[in-house]
C-alpha cells in the first residue's frame, strides 16, 4: 500500500523516530574500557533519533522497584552486538536506574542543561577520614567534563581511588535543581570531605561493585590477592590527606615545587576501659 515502509526493519525506524525513544533494549554488562565513565553503547539502527555523544535518559520498561530516572552518553555498540538487541551500561548505571542484568529499558534523547554546580560527596564502605586539597576540583572538573547527572547519580571520578579500589561518590546537589545537567569547563565543582563511614553509602557501594570496579581488573595468575597493606591514588599536583584508623598520609605541594609527603600515627581516643 503506497505510503507505508517497504520492510519491518524500515517501519521500526520510522516508529522509533517519530516518538523520540528507542525500541526496549536488555540490559548487558559493559566493556571493561566503559566502566565508570557514564558510556551507554547501544545498537544505532534500533536508535534512529540518536548518534553517538548524545545524551539519553535511561527508563526501565514496566514497574522495577527502585528505578529512578538517570542519564547517559550514547556510543556505538561493537557490530557482534548490533543485532543482538542490547545495552551495555556499567554497574553504577544500572544501580542509578535501578535495574539489573536482563532488564529491558528504553532511551529518550534529552537536552541537558549547562551545569553551573556540582557538589560531589565520597561515599565509601569504611570508616576513614578522607579530605582533599582547595585545587581538586580542577582536577574532577577535567575528568568529569560532558558528563550528565542528576541528583542521587553515583559517579566514579577516574583516577580517583580508594586502597586500590575506586572510589564512588554522590551527586548531593546541582545548579540548575531537579534537571540533568551536563559538566562545562565552567562549572563550580565543590568536593566535600567524609569523616564516617555511612551505612547506606556502605550498601550502594556493595551493590555497584560486580563490575563497576573490577570489571577490568584481571586476577593474579595464581588466583590468590597479594595482602594489600596500603594504597591510594591521589590526583597529579593535588594536596590529600586521608587518616585510615589513625594513621594519616599526607602530600602538600611547596611554592617551590617540591613535595612534602607524610606518614603519621596518630593516638586514638580511648573509652573509660582502654578501647580505641
């Protein structure tokens, strides 16, 4: 009949773009080079209306508890997944969404607005003392640039870890309020310090570790971890300090352009019995 597509293929393009969304995709683990970094690969000619670096807010299909709106980057998918009908989202999405592997989910293309405000808290499993220098926000700022979030988003900021593991941070507020926002080289990021550990913080960040953090992390050859005594990543020509259980790691930078680095064991304040 004159007027209707010649194929089905050519009908689920023109349906998909004329409402703007993609056809229901099933939720798949990412690629280890896509972990922590808001990527969402996705098969194009199931996505008419979208190309890559868009950016598409994530709705789960039917009535997923817990499922909240968040957002993403499209990028292409590897062509042995282009008919496959999936999405390749890492665990901190899917934990934003609130879905699970072999969910189904489909995408709407939205226009994020310039983030004026970011403020970022650390959110980790462990009873540590963690603050950063005045010029870290450059740093996350960098990193974290043409990223969308919305409030409640868990983020990984690369090159930022915790004793060899990542570590996740929340989006506590935004400037525009209640939007996806997309960082700017001109956005304020303000990084606020954790003095306690905090238990919801402790299950999010249980929840998103299958293969947020150790996707692409291979095991020793042996299959056994080496005892890992202490360890941090700390951003290249930032000031950190972090106490872990009263022994603290300090780097400042000099004017002069030498670094001061630190260990200190400090005395942890005893009970009327003795105990720390």
């Amino acid at each position: 009949m004159a007027g209707y597509p010649e194929d089905t293929e050519d009908f689920t393009r023109k349906l998909a773009d004329l409402l703007q969304v993609s056809f229901p995709l099933r939720v798949a683990k990412a690629m280890p080079s896509d972990v922590g970094r808001g990527r969402v690969r996705v098969p194009l000619h199931l996505c008419p209306s979208l190309s890559p670096d868009d950016i598409v807010e994530i709705n789960p299909v039917g009535d997923a508890e817990g499922c909240q709106m968040t957002p993403g980057i499209v990028w292409r998918c590897r062509p042995e997944d282009d008919e496959l009908g999936v999405i390749r989202i890492d665990g901190i999405i899917r934990k934003n969404a609130g879905v699970c592997l072999g969910d189904r989910v489909t995408l709407a293309k939205v226009e994020p607005e310039p983030c004026e405000l970011l403020v970022i808290s650390p959110c980790t499993d462990q009873c540590q003392k963690v603050t950063f220098g005045r010029d870290v926000s450059g740093f996350v700022r960098r990193v974290l640039n043409k990223r969308p979030f919305v409030v409640g988003d868990r983020v990984f900021v690369p090159g930022m870890t915790l004793f060899a593991e990542a570590l996740p941070f929340e989006v506590v507020d935004t400037l525009p309020e209640d939007k996806i926002v997309r960082v700017t080289p001109d956005t304020e990021i303000i990084v606020l310090d954790h003095d306690s550990s905090c238990p919801e913080c402790e299950e999010d960040s249980e929840n998103v570790s299958d293969d947020s953090c150790s996707e692409d992390c291979d095991a020793d050859a042996d299959g056994s971890d080496p005892e890992l005594i202490f360890s941090v990543a700390i951003p290249a020509g930032e000031d950190f300090s972090i106490d872990n259980d009263g022994l603290v790691l300090t780097l400042k930078h000099a004017e002069d352009g030498m670094m001061q680095l630190s260990l200190m064991l400090v005395d942890q304040p005893q009970d009327e019995e003795g105990q720390p």
